[in-house]
C-alpha cells in the first residue's frame, strides 16, 4: 500500500492491530483485532468509533451559493436552517444518473459544506467547479484539513456528553453545532450511517489523534469499539443505505434507487430535473429492492439475480447479516416486483432461494425504537 494516502489517524490504526486494505485511494482499517462482527454487535449494543477521515469535504461560500448548491443537488437547500441543518442529497448528471451521493450542511446564510464519497472527490470537484463558473462563489476543498470520526450506537450520547462544549440533547437527527470536541474546535453532527443513534465530529486534522484516542478512553466504560470498513458496511446494509459503486452509480437514477424523496422537482430547474421529470411520470422500469434468502448462502456482489425465470442482473450489496443471522442484499428488479416475491441467487453453482422484502432489513437501532 505504498502508494495509498494515510488519514491522521493511520498510525492508530497500527497500534491497534488493524488489517489495513486499500479503500478509495487509503490505507484503511477494514477490522481490527476483535473481528467484524464483535464491532457490529458492539455497535448495536453499545458503541463504535469509526475512521471516516477519508471523505472529502466541501466549502462553498458567497453570495450565490444557496443558487450554485440548489443547481447541482436534487434536494432542497434553501429548506435548511443556517447553522443547525443538514441534508442527504445527490448530484446527478442531466441523464438523471448519479455523480454521488452526499451531505449538505448550511452552515451560516451564505456558506456550506459539502461532505462526498472520498472514491468520487475528484469527479465531484469537477462536476461542482463546472457549474460554479456561473455564480459568484468561491470553493475550498477542505479534504486534507479536515478529520471525520464517527461515534455510533445507543450508549454514544452517555459516553460523548462530557466531551462536548454544547448540549448534544439539543440536536436532533441531521442537525448540527459548531463545538469543542475534547478541547478542538469542530462541528457535531447527528448523523451516521448505521441505523443507529450517534454523532460524526468533524475536526482539524492536527486535532484527530487527541479527540480518537479521548474518545476511545471515555468510552471504554461503555463497551466502545473500534470499528473498520467491514462492520460499517454490514451495518448499512442492514438498514438498507445506498453505497456508491454498488447500489447507486452513473447508470442508475435516484428515482431508481428508492431515493425519490431527495428530488424536490418543485423546487425549480436543477442539473438532472428534466430527465428526472420525465422519469417520474412515465415510471422507471426497474427498482433497486431488498433480498433476503431463505436457505443458507452468502450473496456477494456480482452474483447473479433471477426473478420471474430471468436474469434480473447481479446482487449489488450482499452480506451474510450478523444481526438476523441470513443471507440479505440488494437488487435491481423489474418494476413490477413486489414484496413477497421469490427471487433466485446464483451461489458458486448451484441457485439459492430467496424473496423481495422492504428496507430496513434490520428494523431495531436505537434510531427506530
């Protein structure tokens, strides 16, 4: 991994043991000692502290950047209030495919921060910087100045709460406050990606290895984990979350993917709206659905899907659940599937059961109960 670039936290990594592997250009912890699913469970039942320094972040700023943000997003900005709101958005291309999925945060009137997939940074900046040349804004890719870490699971408020120089209580879900974190000016965040209740910190780079290692010592009371790359994608998997590259891409439209509720056609003329439009009144024509098997077998990606007797194509995300203890992913399927349909999986050579079922496949993270 000679060539792979390091977050800030890399040498933490080291010391706790973890299997490094290359992810979007870095040297990532896939696992550490303890093994994905002891990180999963700890999540689920307690709390997980993950790396996610590899995102690329954003800064959009000046008179126009409500109007640059609300043109290359289907989602709605301006429905954010300044300083405390964050959205889940995409930029799509004007065929309606999907450059990426990210967040938006409103950070004061005229300024954001945009949060995308380290994988698509430099594709993102591009298709941002495009647009741009019509506006008067100006851009910051803060990616290398900023850490991200992630705190997840029913115990993270108990164990952050202290840690904090505002009142977590006072920030509900996709909402944020600029903070101290252990001492390091950030911003907190109540987001995450697992389906669980929990926070993602940003902060100065120079500050990631004091707030991890902070972090880490509070919360070892409370059963916090280190946790990689492997339990983080069980974790959404389970609760159906898109991952660029596997559920959602270029090729495929949100409208596609079940995240019609991102594209607030009303809003007026955004990159992608029109082919959109069209979409939504004639209906797309497939639809990425949930599986779940119902014989034992591990749906990796790449598999092969049959419904109705045909090929339906190829599993996108597929694991073997450590919360249910099944086979589970996802799938584009004909429109016209419906829940409770069965569906076949091709596993090594033989064809392994399974039906249609809804997202979440999990239904009981602390965000749910």
């Amino acid at each position: 991994m000679a060539d792979t670039k390091k977050t800030p936290l890399y040498e933490e990594h080291i010391g706790l043991d973890a299997r490094l592997v290359p992810f979007a250009g870095y040297a990532m912890p896939v696992q550490y000692a303890t093994g994905i699913r002891a990180e999963h469970a700890a999540v689920r039942s307690a709390a997980g502290l993950f790396d996610v320094s590899h995102m690329g972040e954003f800064l959009v700023s000046g008179p126009d950047a409500l109007e640059l943000i609300s043109t290359v997003t289907t989602n709605d900005p301006a429905a954010l209030t300044p300083g405390k709101q964050a959205q889940y958005s995409v930029f799509c291309h004007p065929d309606g495919g999907i450059v990426d999925d990210l967040i938006v945060y409103r950070l004061d009137e005229n300024r954001f921060r945009l949060v995308v997939n380290a994988a698509n940074l430099q594709k993102d900046w591009d298709h941002i910087s495009a647009a741009a040349e019509r506006f008067d804004v100006q851009l910051t890719d803060e990616s290398d100045t900023v850490a991200l870490v992630a705190l997840q699971g029913p115990a993270t408020e108990r164990i952050l709460e202290s840690l904090v120089s505002v009142g977590l209580a006072e920030i509900g879900f996709y909402e944020f406050l600029p903070g101290d974190v252990l001492g390091a000016p950030g911003i907190i965040s109540r987001t995450g990606y697992t389906g669980e209740d929990g926070f993602e910190l940003y902060v100065p780079a120079e500050a990631a290895v004091s707030v991890w290692r902070g972090l880490l010592d509070a919360g070892a009371a409370h059963g916090l984990v280190p946790a990689g790359l492997g339990a983080r994608d069980t974790l959404r998997l389970e609760m159906g979350y898109a991952l660029y590259g596997n559920d959602i891409d270029d090729e495929t439209s949100p409208l596609e993917a079940g995240l019609g509720w991102l594209v607030k056609l009303g809003k007026g003329e955004f990159v992608g709206s029109e082919a959109l439009s069209r979409q939504k009144e004639e209906g797309p024509n497939r639809r990425l659905r949930g599986f779940r098997l119902l014989e034992r077998g591990f749906p990796r990606p790449g598999y092969e899907v049959s419904y109705d007797g045909q090929s339906a194509g190829t599993v996108r995300s597929g694991t073997m659940s450590p919360s249910l203890e099944v086979g589970i992913g996802t799938a584009y399927l004909p429109a016209a599937a419906k829940f409770g349909d069965p569906v076949s999986i091709r596993i090594r050579d033989r064809e392994v059961g399974g039906e249609v079922v809804r997202f979440p496949f999990y239904s009981e993270g602390s965000l749910r109960r």
